[in-house]
C-alpha cells in the first residue's frame, strides 16, 4: 500500500523539510514517484522505519 506525504508526516511526526532532509542523507525511505508531480511511500517501509526507531530507544534504555 502506498501512501502519501501527509499520511508520512501524521506517522513519523516529522515535517516535509525533515522527511526529505533525512532522504537526502539516507536515513529515510525514498518515495515512489507517482507521475511528474507526485509521490508515495511504501507503508511498510515507513512502519518499519518507525519500529526501528522505536528498537534502537529501547536498546538504549536497556543499556542504561
């Protein structure tokens, strides 16, 4: 399932700039281009983006 940008940020909490900053960097997947002016991101993708940000603070907890 792909989704789009809003559904992206209502996800991840993070804003437009930050979502392509951190493509740019690759540390963030990378859409799918939907025709000349639009783009989708793969759902799992971004779900488990978000779960490893959520298993790298848990990692982090445990060690500490």
């Amino acid at each position: 399932m792909l989704i789009r940008l809003n559904e992206v940020r209502g996800r991840t909490g993070l804003s437009r700039s930050e979502i392509y900053r951190r493509i740019r960097e690759g540390g963030f997947p990378k859409p799918v281009k939907l025709g000349e002016k639009a783009s989708a991101w793969v759902l799992a993708e971004i779900e488990a983006w978000v779960a490893a940000r959520i298993a790298a603070r848990d990692a982090k907890e445990v060690q500490a």
